[in-house]
C-alpha cells in the first residue's frame, strides 16, 4: 500500500499522465508519484536522450499561466516507497513559486496538482532531472538578467536605438575581431564620460 506523500492517511491509485506515464496518484490532493522506472521507460518509448545537456527550452519566467500551487507545495514530504524525505526543485514563473520534489534515494518525482501540465508547457516534462541540475538553473538566472536587462536598455533608448544595440551586439559577439569594437565603445565613452565630468567641475568652479 503506497500512501500519498501529502496527505498521509489518502492511499495513491493508479492512474496515467498525459494518457500514458504511469502515476501513483492521489485522489484527495491529485498529487502525483511517478516512479524512475515508469519515467525511465516512458522516456524511452519517445526517443528521449536521458544523457543530453541541460538546456531552457522555455523561460519559466515568461510562461502565460494562471497557475497557482497548491497551499501543499511547501508541505515537507517522505518518498512513498522508500521513506527518504525529498528534496525539491525550484521553477519561477513570472507571478509565482513552485517546486517539484524528487527522492535522493530511488529517484522518483512528486507533482503537486497542477504541476505536471506546467511542466508540460515548460517542455520540461521530458527531462524533469533539469530541474534538480545546477547547470538548468544557472542558464534560468542568465537569460532572466538578460532579459530584464535588454527591457531596461528598451525604456531607457526607446525601441529603434535600442534594437539598434541589440544587433550591433550580436554582430560584435560573432566576429573573430569583435573586441576592438567594444574596445572603442569603451574609449569612445569613457572619453565622454571624462569630459562631461571635466565640464560640469569647471561649470562649477
């Protein structure tokens, strides 16, 4: 008899996720328990490279969704078959927090209600070990600066100059010799900078 993680008393069932993984699931929470070895071979009959680097497919942070986690998400919780207490794995989308959890020991993954059709949208639903990967969550808060970066450079230039930025950075980054531009960027702004400075000492003065 496996119990639900969540609500300890409620017995999981059987049941299927997106009409084909097989998942212990609750009926009082809809919580679901997914087993490595269910995972391991769902993945395989779609072809899944089980070993490929981690990538962002899709920016949790940009996903358009009026999910909302469970009050249970921050409830601590015991692996329902071999009694390790999980660990969870953090997804921020753009209004709110919520975290799979995983068993350190057999390496099974618990979905609060919900989660797994996000996961879904994320693309992260065929490889949910990303999620626990410190390489996944680095490129996250990467491409997160560098968005909320490129829509500083947005309010502040307007859109022409700024896209105008944006393409002059790309060429740059791709040519062999891309450093001496940014080289004279610097120089040619640092001067401006000096004599701006130089300017308003002597307006002062």
């Amino acid at each position: 008899m496996v119990k639900c993680p969540k609500e300890l008393k409620i017995e999981l069932s059987d049941d299927l996720l997106s009409g084909e993984l097989p998942a212990k699931c609750c009926p009082q929470c809809q919580g679901a328990w997914i087993r490595p070895e269910a995972y391991a071979e769902w993945q395989d009959q779609h072809n899944i490279d089980r070993d490929a680097e981690p990538t962002v497919a899709v920016l949790p942070s940009q996903l358009d969704t009026d999910f909302q986690p469970t009050s249970l998400d921050n409830r601590a919780a015991l692996c329902p078959d071999c009694r390790h207490y999980l660990v969870r794995g953090r997804i921020q989308l753009a209004k709110v927090i919520f975290f799979v959890e995983r068993c350190p020991n057999c390496y099974g993954y618990w979905c609060d209600r919900g989660e797994w059709d996000v996961l879904q949208q994320l693309q992260l639903d065929q490889h949910l070990d990303y999620i626990f990967s410190d390489n996944w969550q680095a490129q996250v808060r990467e491409r997160d600066f560098t968005r909320r970066e490129q829509q500083a450079t947005l309010d502040k230039l307007g859109a022409d100059i700024a896209n105008k930025v944006f393409e002059l950075a790309e060429l740059l980054e791709a040519h062999p010799d891309g450093d001496f531009g940014v080289a004279y960027l610097m120089r040619r702004f640092g001067e401006a900078s000096v004599s701006l400075s130089g300017n308003a000492i002597a307006h002062d003065d």
